[in-house]
C-alpha cells in the first residue's frame, strides 16, 4: 500500500467525518466546508490525499476499488465514518462501503459523480491518464497549471489553504503539479465508470445520499433521483459545490447526520473544547 497523506482534525475519538477530495486535488480543497462544520462535529475530522495526488504516493494498480482500499489502510482505526466525497472521491467513498474492506462507513455522501460518460468523454480520460507530468521552470507557473486542473480559480495564492500540497518540486526538471496524470481510475478502468458507480450505489449496505449542483455541466438531478430519489441539488454551484458554495455543503452535511446547522452569526465563532490537530502519512 502507499504512504497517504492523512490529516485528522477535531475530537479525538467517536464518529469520524472523512472527506475525500476530486481529480487532480488535493484534501486542502475541502478547506471551506471543513471550516463551516468542523466546530459543530463531534467526532474526528479526517482529510486524506487520494493515491497520486496531493502529499500522497501513486499506486499501481489504479482503479477506485484499489484507492479505496489504500484509504481504508491509511486511516484505520476510526470509529463509524461519515464518508463525503467529491466526483472521483465520490466513487472512492461508494467503494469504501464493500464488505471486504471492513470499513466503518456508516454514511456515504457523494457529490458530483458522473453517472453520464460519452465515447469522447473516455478517450479523453484514457489520453489524460497516459500524459507525462509537465514540468516549468518556476513554482508560480506550476500553480497556475495545478488550479487549473484542480478547478481553482486562477488568483488563488500558494498560501491558501485551497491550494495546499498542490505543486511539488522535480529537483532539476522545475516544477510540477502533484496531480500524477495516471491517477485516474476512469482513464484505466475496466469498467464503464458510470455503470461502476451505479452498481456502487445500487449495492451499498448503508444509506447513500447523492448531490450535485444546480449548474454542473455533466451531472444532472433527473439522473442521480434515477438511483436515489433523496439526491440534493446545491444551489449557486457547478461541478464543485463544496468550492462554489461551501455553507450550503456543510448545512447539507450536518442536516444528513441531524446536527442543526449553526446560524450565520454563530457560523466559525466556537471552537470545539478538546479540538486536536495532526498530520501524518501512513
């Protein structure tokens, strides 16, 4: 298994909230909802960089059963887990739920899952996923190539939290976004990543809550109420709900797990009494 990068927020024991970030990101993409729902959860926070992103090393094999199974390893032990995931670590968090990983997964929310690929849309990952890294002379040119495959605005400074473990340095070669083009389990599956996610669905032994928002160019409602007739549409949002409207995220979050969402005026002003932070890679 390869060494992820893990970071555990919050309460040091009871119901764990792990969040799983999308393609070509990192766990620092969660930062806002993290921020809005983390004082009010009374578990462990944990954030995992996905295998081939972020701090964390690739592996071989490819494919969303096998991140899942590096995640599960990565942040064991833990309690029951809420597990939120965003398009790829969506499909990562449904697969968490097989039996065979043994995985306390007792929620699964998953957010922006492609249920709709075209011929085109898999010969592009497929190309995608066959690409060597790019390399550039100067860490401000990687990170503007590293948003913008992650789906960060452009302006976005290196100190932000969004932006974390993003770029790497390749010694001689410059830099380079940390993103491994290969770490793409729809390029390489073998599978149709639609139907995969669908039949995850359609077979996970605990209660599954899909979302989407409101203006995300390849999921729709109407496709996701198809397997879950509960799905939740994030208003002000695109593919990336939890960046385009982080409250609204972090209110559906704890209205799922039925912790009333703090009021405006209370959002970010408590602190969580015994709150610990880590990092860690395992």
């Amino acid at each position: 298994m390869p060494r992820l990068y893990v970071e555990r927020l919050g309460r040091p024991s009871g119901r764990a909230l792990v969040f799983l970030h999308g393609l070509g990101g990192s766990a620092g993409l969660w930062a806002p909802v993290v921020a809005a729902v983390e004082p009010d959860w009374p578990g462990p926070v944990v954030l995992v960089d996905l295998p081939g992103h972020g701090a964390s090393e690739p592996i071989a094999d490819v494919g969303y059963e096998a991140m899942a199974a590096a995640v599960a390893q990565a942040v064991a032990p833990l309690d029951k887990a809420f597990v939120v995931g965003h398009s790829l670590g969506g499909v990562v968090a449904l697969a968490l739920t097989a039996p065979e990983l043994e995985f306390p997964v007792s929620r699964v929310l998953a957010v922006s899952v492609r249920l709709r690929w075209s011929s085109d849309d898999l010969d592009n990952a497929r190309r995608r996923a066959a690409r060597q890294a790019r390399h550039f002379p100067t860490k401000s040119e990687a990170l503007a190539y590293a948003l913008k495959v992650a789906g960060l605005p452009a302006d976005i400074p290196a100190h932000d939290p969004r932006a974390a473990r993003l770029v790497r340095s390749d010694g001689e070669l410059g830099f380079r976004a940390s993103f491994e083009p290969g770490a793409s389990p729809a390029g390489r599956a073998r599978k149709h990543p639609g139907t995969l996610t669908a039949e995850l669905v359609q077979q996970s032994p605990v209660p599954v809550t899909l979302a989407c928002g409101e203006s995300d160019p390849w999921v729709r409602l109407s496709e996701l109420r198809a397997l879950d007739p509960g799905a939740v549409e994030l208003p002000r949002s695109g593919h990336s709900p939890h960046l385009d409207n982080p409250i609204a995220m972090a209110d559906l979050i704890l209205r799922l797990t039925d912790i009333p969402p703090p009021r405006a005026g209370q959002r970010g002003a408590r602190t969580t009494p015994g709150t610990t932070q880590s990092r860690e890679q395992k």
